[in-house]
C-alpha cells in the first residue's frame, strides 16, 4: 500500500483535500457560496454518521438533540481553533 492510500491519511491530510476542493470552486463561485456547500455538506454527513448507529428513525429521533448538541460543541471549538489561528498569522494568510 502508497504512503498516501485512503487508509493512511490523516485527518489533517482529509480535511486539507476538502479545502482543496472548495479552493477550486471559489473562481467560478463567491466564497460565500463555496461556505454554505460545505456547511450543508457537513451538515448532510453528520447527519448520515449519527444515523448509521440507530435501528430505527424512533431511536435516532429521541437522540437528535444529543447529537446536535455533539456537533455544535464540536464546531464550534473548531472554529474558535481556527479564527484564533488565523488572527495570530493575520498578515501572512491575508493577501494584500
């Protein structure tokens, strides 16, 4: 197996492929736009990831606001993350 198989990557290695794809998108859509399809993506697999572990819509139903309340949690520490990254190198990530 490649050194950078599907198997091997890392979650930096994924999350950097997705950021490559929206990067790609940006000169034929706004940057707003190219945002909301990853917001809704996120959202639309998250919600496949909670599901796959429930027998039944019932089950999944009464735990809806568990999971939710998980990936809001989640998001949130992420992007907390990632702004104070980017005000720390503000200069250098913003073309002037």
């Amino acid at each position: 197996m490649s050194e950078d198989s599907t198997a091997t990557k890392t979650f930096q290695q994924r999350a950097d492929e997705f950021i490559a794809v929206a990067n790609q998108q940006v000169p034929t859509s706004s940057v707003d736009d190219v945002n909301t399809s990853i917001l809704f993506a996120a959202a639309r697999f998250n919600a496949f990831s909670v599901a796959r572990s429930f027998e039944t819509a019932e089950n999944m139903q009464a735990e809806k606001q568990e999971a939710m309340k998980f990936f809001i949690q989640r998001y949130t520490e992420m992007l907390e993350q990632n702004m104070d990254e980017y005000i720390s190198r503000f200069e250098s990530y913003s073309p002037k």
